[in-house]
C-alpha cells in the first residue's frame, strides 16, 4: 500500500526536510509531488536519489493526491488547505492557520495521538508550533507520573525559525561585524548576530508575544486544559536548534531520579543528563537529530513537588518536518487513509 503525497513550500527550509524525512523513513510513497508559488516553478529539489522539478500550487489538481503536507505559511494554508480537503486530499498543515480550530486536531504523535480520529470533520490536520512541540513530548510523560500544575519556560530559539532569510541575516551580520562592514537589520527587529531577541511574532494587548501565547494555547489543546503556562519566548544567534530552560510545578510528589527513568522510557525522549562539565546537549548536537533531548534534570527546592530540566531539539525536524511526517505514518499506521485508485 502506497501514496501520493504532494509537498507544498518544497522549496523552503522546512519543505525540503520534509522531503529528506520521507525518504529517510521510508514513507511509503507511490509518487511525491513538489509543488510551490509560481515563481518557483521548475525549481529542482531532491527526494532520496531522484530530482523533482517544481510545479505550480495554483494549477494543480489533488483530486488523486492522498496526503498534502502544507509548509508554504498561514495566508496559503488559509486559502489552500480547505480546498485541498474538500477534494479528498488529507492536509497536514505545518501554520497556525488552523491550530486553534476546534475542528481541526493538533497532534504531536508522542502525546495525542487519539485525537487524530477528528481529522475528518475538515480533512486537515495541525502541526504545532516548533517551541510547543519538544516542550510537550518532555511534559506528557512526567504529566501522566504526577500531573502537571504549572510551567515557566523561557525559550532560545534558533534563527531556522524565521526561515531562510533570517539563517541568511545571522551570517551576513557576524560576516559584517568581523570584517567591521555596515550590520544591516532587515529580518529581525534588533541585530541578530552576537546579540538574542527577547522579541519573537507580534505583540499581544498582555504584553506576551504571539509566540508566547502559541505556547500556552497549543499546550492546553494537546496536553492538558488544566495546566497553566507562562514563557519568554528569546531569539538567539544559534542556526539550527531550540533550547528552552523549563521549571514544572506538579500535584503529586516526583524526583529527579524518577522524571530521569520516566524520560528515558518515554518515546521522543533521549535523556543526556551527567552532572560533569559536558555532560548535557546543546543546539549544536541536536541538529539533524530526531529526538527531544533532555537535560540539567533536578528538583527544585523553591516549590513542593517541583523540578527544573533543559530541553533541545532540532527545531526543522521534531518541530515541524519531522512530526508532520509521523502524523502521515500515524494515518497509515491506524489505517485512517486508504490510497485512492489512479485517475484512469
């Protein structure tokens, strides 16, 4: 049994991981189709060992496309996506064009993965803000130990997060600062490089951040309505990579040696937690790794039942190619999608 699965943003960052993932992961396909805006068109990226030219979104036809997995941006998805699913097409949708909508469900598949029975209200599925998406594949197994009451997480997030053009600010500004050339700021609101950004997405009435409330609201929607959350969300010169530095508050007693097993069963979850000079994970060490990483796991003495940890992963993978293509395996895995028979 087999697929056509149609990428859309092939051409992006994000759009060419998942490319690499499906190849990777051995998804299996019938046909992969990158599609793109127009001025993309006849682009060519590459699926395992074969090229694919790029083609036109607006003229193509999903009626005998299985699965589409949207990485082209909220406006897109908010036209596109509706369309694609009234033709039979399931849309998996890496914006947050829909993540708040009722209909819609929002999965990460380590922690929710019930929930994508609702997915044929509208044919389309949400993946999860990138920060949101390693935070909760850490929280989801300590939350079914001991029930989270409230987390404080402060974010580091990669400059991959902001797409090619702000990967391409951070090298054009630390180029500029060692030749002492002029440091132009087009992308981001202040100078990326040697500098972090307590700034990511608009400001809300609150004084929260967008991204910051994406946190809160997809945490509720994926884990638990009842925990409360607050975060910092903090651009950093890092390439690849979100770090976040989380404090949990729990109802029920935990250790740090207990959250320490529980993480290492957990799937998703790779523990990396020596307390020696080294002896945890950094950005650096997570690109191009599928896991969540965490470490520095200890109590916290401050509150009852409350502990402090570390967590990073590689933020164009778990947090936005990687889990949009384990959403597409766990389809087929729980047999929710049948192939459609080829246009004759």
């Amino acid at each position: 049994m087999s697929f056509k699965v149609a990428i859309v943003g092939a051409t992006g960052n994000v759009g060419r991981e998942m490319l690499n993932i499906l190849e990777e992961r051995g998804f299996p396909v019938s046909e992969v189709v990158a599609l793109a805006s127009r001025r993309s068109q006849g682009t060519e990226v590459s699926f395992g060992d074969r090229t694919l030219k790029v083609r036109a979104l607006d003229s193509y036809d999903f009626s005998d496309t299985d699965i589409c997995i949207m990485s082209a941006g909220g406006n897109v998805s908010k036209e596109w996506s509706p369309k694609i699913g009234k033709q039979g097409c399931v849309v998996i949708d890496n914006s947050s064009a829909f993540r708040y909508d009722q209909d819609v469900p929002l999965i990460v598949p380590e922690v929710n993965p019930d929930a994508i029975s609702l997915f044929t209200r509208k044919n389309i599925i949400a993946n999860p803000n990138c920060s949101t998406a390693q935070l909760v594949v850490a929280l989801k197994p300590l939350h079914d130990f001991a029930t989270i009451k409230r987390v404080v997480v402060a974010t580091y997030q990669s400059v991959s997060g902001a797409g090619k053009e702000g990967m391409d600010e951070l090298f054009t500004q630390t180029r500029a600062v060692f030749v002492a050339d002029t440091v132009d700021v087009k992308k981001f609101t202040k100078r990326i490089a040697f500098n972090v950004i307590p700034h990511i997405d608009v400001f809300l009435d609150d004084g929260f951040t967008k991204e910051e409330w994406k946190m809160v609201a997809e945490t509720k929607k994926m884990l638990d309505p009842k925990i409360k959350l607050t975060a910092t969300c903090v651009r950093v010169p890092v390439f690849i990579g979100h770090s976040e530095a989380v404090n949990i508050e729990f109802e029920k007693p935990i250790t740090a040696d207990e959250a320490r097993d529980i993480l290492r069963d957990a799937p998703g979850c790779q523990v990396l937690d020596k307390r020696e000079d080294g002896g945890y994970i950094t950005p650096l060490e997570s690109a191009g790794e599928d896991a969540t990483f965490i470490s520095r796991i200890r109590e916290d003495s401050t509150i009852d039942n409350g502990l402090s940890m570390w967590i990073v992963s590689d933020n164009l993978r778990k947090g936005a190619a990687l889990n949009a293509v384990q959403i597409a395996e766990l389809l087929v895995e729980r047999g929710l999608i049948q192939p459609k028979k080829k246009a004759a």
